[in-house]
C-alpha cells in the first residue's frame, strides 16, 4: 500500500462531511417524506405506494450496488478510485432528486409509472454517488483514531441535514405552496438540488485518497465476493444495516401521520405554545400557526439535538471502550425510549418530547459508530486476505441500507393499510387507523433494533482486535 500522512486537517473533515450533508437532503426527505408524499400529496394508494417502494428499492440494493462497488473498485483515474464517482454524479442526482418529488398532472396510471420511473434513477444515481463516498472514508486514512474522528465530523453534517428536514420542511412545504404541498414541495426540492451539487463539489475537490492498493494485490469479483461471505463480520453488519434502516424508515416516515392523526391538537397547541412564543418574541418564528406542524417540526428538533450532543461523545467513548460495545449497549438504551410511545395516551405531550429527545441522545451515540465500523470491515478483511476491497465492502453495506430503507417504508404504507388507513383525508381516521400510527413509531420498529442488538455478541472486532489490526496493517504498509 501506499500511504502518506494519516492525519487529516479539519478543512478536509468538514469537506468530507459535505458529502453527507448533501446526500442526506436527498436521504432524509426519502425517510420522512417518501411515504407520506406519495400517499398524501401525490395521491397514490397505500398498497401502490408500498409497492413501488419495496420493489424498486429492492432492485436497486441487489442490482444497483454490487454493480457500481464493483466498478468503483476498479476505477483508475488522476483523482482516485472514489472521488470521481462523486464528481460524476453531483448534477444528476440533484436533477432527479427534484424530479421525483415533482408531480406532474398525469393519469393516475401515469403517475404509477411516473413514480416508478423517478424513484428508480433517484436510487440508481443515489447509489452512484454515496456508495464510492462512504468506501472514501476507508482510504482517506488509516488511523482508526483519524477516522472516528471524521465519522463525527461527517454526521454532524447528517444531524444538520435531519435538523432542516425533519423540523423545518413540513412547516417551509406549506408556506412555500401558500397551502398547495405539491407546489411547496418541488421549490423546496430545487434549492436542495441546488445546494446539495455545490456541497458535493466541495467534497470532490477538499479530499484525497491516500490508501491505495498496489497492483499485485488487485483481486477478480469473484475473489472479493467469496471473502466477503466467509467474513463473520462483514455478514454481522449487513444484517445490523439492514435492521437498523428498517427502524429508521418505519418510524421516521411514521411520525408525520403519527402526529397529524394520533397527539391531541389542543394539548399539543397548550405544550408548543411557551416555545413558539419565545422563538417568535426572538424574531425566530419558523413554525407558522399550525400547532401539528410546529409540533412536529420541534419534536423531531428536541431529537436531534440531543442526537448531536449523543455524536460528540461516540468518539471518547468508542476510542476508550471500542466501537462495538459502545454501539450495543446504546441501541439497546435508544430502543426503550422507543417502545415507550406504545404506553403513552394522546395528551402525554411532554413525556412523547422528553422519550424522544432521550432515544436521539442515546441513538446520537451509534451513529458515526455504524459507518465507521463497516470501515473497520475492509480494515479486516485487508488483514486477513492481504487484498483491499473497500467499495464492494461498502457496496455490500447500502444493499443493507437500500433494503433497510425499502422494506421499512414499505411496512409503513402496508400496515397503514391493514389499519384501514384514508389517504389524502381531511376527515378524522377510524380508531383503528389512529392505533395503527401509535403501534408504527413504538413496537413495530422496536423489533429490529433490538435483533440488531443480539447479533452484536457475535461480532467479533472489539478494542483489543481494532488495535492489533491497525498496528498489524500499519506496519505492513510501511513495508
């Protein structure tokens, strides 16, 4: 291997962190919005809307990354292996990011199609660009230290992008429209587009690889694939990926519904009204006068701030106690402040605040965890093989993520269904539709974090193992 320097400056950090950033406007809006765009504003049915997003996503984890992992690992080019793809990709991904939250007046078999079509070059060029981003931050540096480090630079910037997405866009949607969400959505797309090619710019031109593989030690697909699925490791993260994506889409997609059909509007209003007071006596009146909106929009803010403060403790604590013990011990922490919300009646204001802001503290800590860690992977999977394959490591991983994100959202829109759910309705839901968004932002996304949970006592890459492999690979670098 060649290697320079190991250390990164903070320029570089927060240049890689754009990346994200960028990627999660994109991301976050899927999470959040997907479901409830296509249902609500799009005017798609619940099981035509669970459809499209299970299949495509489906397509796009298991036809869309391993082909570009592969090509990634195999790009030569005066920039890197990885670096180019997001270059390439900046303008597209914007483009079609817009596109698939427009809607146009067509039939509705039209808008089936229109939905197919969109959604699936959004996720092909999503995979294009983020894949070789996130298989960048395993050959900036080798420094396990260096990298934790920049894995909480990185989701710092995803913190951000959550903020403005999950607090501020349903509230800038509806003003931006002057009440049409359709019209409000695609303006908010297009500057997102817009800002979200410069970060990714940005990040092309702040970053360098510095790990890269000499040509005796180039392997075929084949190769890289059979050590995958004999790497324990690599096999513990895929399904960890997969489960906790599916957790996060079926309850970040739930919350929307959650609050317009199941917290008590006059309660809400009477909780809400000290804070939008202040931030308007402030000249800080983001929220407008919807009280669902401007709860939401806050709920989702108390989370993620404590999700931020949760960050900046991931990297002591996991350079102390190691990555994977750290990351367990505080999903398992994050899930309880879950399941809490299936014991809390719709007046219960505050205690849904407080259980919220403590799950994204305790959550805040895994997250530059999970990145990190799947890098840590191709750290062992170097060790043991003597051969670097760190996209279709990292390629491997998305189809987790893309799953994750598919059959979360997926769930979403099917279990709405089977709670007798009314797209698109001013009138008030059945009993049974209400329950239905209680049970999909507490038991039923509680499951998978907690099978992820159990399946890390069988990962096998603690402190002790992530500093001999560091050492191990330094030493044999140098030579």
């Amino acid at each position: 291997m060649n290697t320079n320097s190991q250390k990164l400056s903070v320029v570089e950090k927060i240049g890689y962190s754009l990346g994200d950033l960028a990627a999660n406007l994109v991301f976050q809006t899927l999470v959040t919005y997907l479901a409830y765009f296509y249902t609500d504003i799009y005017g798609i049915k619940t099981e035509h809307a669970s459809a499209i997003i299970l299949i495509v996503g489906l397509v796009a984890a298991f036809g869309f990354n391993p082909l570009i992992g592969a090509l990634a690992d195999r790009t030569r080019s005066r920039w890197g292996k990885f670096r180019p793809w997001i270059l390439w990709t900046a303008v597209p991904l914007g483009v079609v990011a817009l596109l698939a939250f427009s809607t146009p007046d067509f039939s509705y078999k039209g808008k089936l199609i229109y939905a197919v079509v969109t959604y699936t070059l959004l996720l092909l060029l999503y995979a294009a660009n983020n894949l070789p981003y996130g298989a960048l931050s395993g050959v900036i540096t080798g420094d396990m230290k260096e990298r934790n480090s920049m894995s909480a630079y990185r989701f710092v910037a995803v913190m951000f992008a959550q903020f403005f997405v999950q607090v501020f866009m349903l509230s800038i949607i509806e003003s931006a429209g002057g009440g049409d969400k359709a019209a409000g959505i695609e303006k908010v797309m297009t500057w997102l587009a817009v800002i979200g090619t410069i970060m990714l710019l940005v990040t092309f031109f702040a970053t360098k690889e510095r790990i890269v593989p000499k040509p005796e030690q180039e392997s075929t697909i084949g190769q890289d694939l059979r050590d995958l699925f004999k790497s324990r490791p690599w096999i513990i993260m895929l399904i960890l990926t997969t489960l906790v994506f599916i957790t996060l889409a079926m309850k970040g997609g739930s919350y929307v519904y959650y609050f317009k059909n199941y917290v008590d509007r006059d309660s809400l209003a009477s909780f809400i009204d000290p804070i939008t007071s202040a931030l308007s006596g402030a000249g800080l009146n983001f929220f407008g006068e919807d009280p669902v909106s401007a709860g939401f929009g806050l709920f989702n803010a108390g989370g993620i701030i404590f999700m931020i403060i949760g960050i900046t403790l991931s990297k002591p604590l996991a350079d102390k106690y190691g990555k994977r013990d750290v990351f367990g011990i505080a999903l398992f922490i994050s899930t309880l402040f879950i399941l809490f919300f299936a014991f809390y009646p719709p007046q219960s204001v505050a205690l849904i605040f407080i259980s919220q802001i403590l799950h994204g503290f305790f959550y805040g800590i895994t997250i530059p965890l999970l990145w990190a860690m799947i890098a840590d992977v191709a750290d062992y999977s170097e060790w043991k093989n003597n051969r670097r394959a760190t996209a279709i490591i990292f390629s491997a991983m998305m189809v987790g993520l893309k799953v994750g994100l598919s059959v979360g959202s997926s769930l979403l829109t099917w279990i709405l269904g089977l709670y007798d759910y009314v797209p698109n309705s001013d009138a008030v839901q059945t009993a049974s539709a209400i329950n239905g968004t209680k049970m999909l932002v507490s038991v039923y996304p509680s499951v998978p974090f907690l099978i992820g949970t159990a399946l890390l006592f069988y990962y096998k890459i603690n402190k002790k193992m992530e500093v001999q492999i560091e050492s191990d690979l330094k030493t044999r670098r140098l030579n």
